[in-house]
C-alpha cells in the first residue's frame, strides 16, 4: 500500500505531530503561533493508528524552546516532534509535562484568589497520567477532566 502525503513537506521548521484532532486550535494558541509571520500549515482529522483521528501543524523556520512545546503536553500527551532541516528529520522528540505550570491553566476553585485578582496562576504537577497539576496558592487539584486553558 503506498503512502500518500496529505500535507507537504518543509524545508526547515517544526512538525508537530499525533495531536488530537479536538485539541488542535488549543495546541495553536498555546504556542501562540496567531501571533508569528512563519509559514504553518496544519491539518486536522486526518487518519491516525493510535488516535482514530489526529492534527498536525508545520511551522517554518521556526524550532522552539523546549519549555514551550513541553506546554502542549497539557493539551496533546502524545504529540511528537519532528525537527527539519533541508527537507530531513534530523531529530525527533516528545512533550513531556513540566513540572511547574504558570499562567496557562485556570484553577478550578472558584473561591482561589487567581480568580479574583490579577494574578498568575502557578501550579506543580501532582500526576502525569493522569494530568493532576496543585494550585500554589490555594493548594486544591486540577485534574485533567476539570482542565481549563487560559
């Protein structure tokens, strides 16, 4: 069976690949990447073995920090790298969820002063699978199901 390729190469950027299709415009403004003049191309529900339907976005010239593509891990657990350089993979990585979240997730008690005052929120991840992240100033659990990204 031959493959056929539903979104052209890159000459040098990022591939962001095996998002969840549902989760593909939140992995967008997480990088903030509405705000860049790069090249992106995404596409969403395309075929995948391990998701039944996945996103995937491709930014020119463009290769992020760790810090910052670790963020999507929140929102896309199984999304793979591909780092291109004259139209080749020269390496691939995986999200990793870090272990301090800042200003990115709401804390869902409604009583947490991050709700009331302009104030960052600032969590420490508790579990990674499940996501569990611990408000730094109210101390509740944000779990996964209860996730809202800011």
């Amino acid at each position: 069976m031959e493959k056929e390729l539903k979104v052209s190469a890159i000459k040098d950027g990022t591939v962001i690949d095996h998002i969840p299709a549902k989760n593909l415009f939140k992995v967008i403004s997480l990088l903030g990447l509405e705000n860049i003049d790069n090249q992106i191309t995404f596409g969403t529900n395309l075929e995948s073995g391990k998701l039944g339907h996945k996103a995937i976005i491709k930014v020119s010239d463009k290769f992020f920090e760790d810090s910052e593509i670790n963020k999507i891990a929140l929102v896309a657990p199984q999304a793979k790298l591909n780092i291109i350089k004259d139209y080749n993979v020269v390496e691939k990585k995986s999200v990793v969820v870090p272990d301090e979240i800042n200003g990115i997730v709401k804390c869902f008690n409604p009583k947490c002063v991050t709700n009331h005052q302009p104030i960052a929120t600032r969590f420490s991840l508790v579990s990674k699978l499940p996501i569990a992240l611990k408000c730094h100033y109210c101390e509740k659990v944000t779990t996964e199901e209860q996730m809202v990204i800011l």
